[in-house]
C-alpha cells in the first residue's frame, strides 16, 4: 500500500526514471495476483492508471474517496485511491 510515497517521489525533476523503478519494485514484491494499493492526493485514477498499468499490473477498481472539495466553482474528491492486480 502507497499512501504518499509516490506523491513525494513525483516532483522530483527526475520524475519518469523514479517512476519506473519504483513501478518495478511494486512489480518485484508483489506476488501473483496480489494487489497494489495505491493512495495519492496529486494524481487523478486515470493519472495513476497512465503511471502504472503495466502488463504485470493491471488495474481493478477505485477506492471511492471520503471527502470532496469545491472551489471556484469546481468540485473534486481530496485524494484518489486505485487498486492494481498483479499479473503473473
């Protein structure tokens, strides 16, 4: 489970190359059909889905977010949670 970790990493200036270690560590020790949870307050589902499914992970669901937020006019959800699946 990610709750900050790849929030923190992604503003670094060296962003992709974080990416697809990091990626490759999730892919590295979670077993077949296991899950990658992922928590993160920067990036939307479709963001997370574009950084991270792979053909070792793919993507099973959304975690539907607690708390939404409204400003000028507009309305969002205050973090976003996806559900990765492990492919063997």
């Amino acid at each position: 489970m990610d709750k900050g970790t790849w929030d923190a990493m992604s503003l670094s200036s060296e962003k992709e190359d974080r990416l697809k270690r990091y990626r490759n560590c999730v892919i590295n020790i979670t077993r077949a059909n296991g899950l990658f949870i992922i928590f993160s307050c920067n990036f939307t589902r479709e963001e997370l889905r574009k950084q991270f499914e792979c053909k070792e992970l793919v993507f099973e669901t959304e975690i539907a977010s607690a708390n939404s937020i409204t400003f000028g006019g507009k309305s969002g959800v205050t973090s976003t949670g996806a559900v990765f699946r492990r492919v063997s």
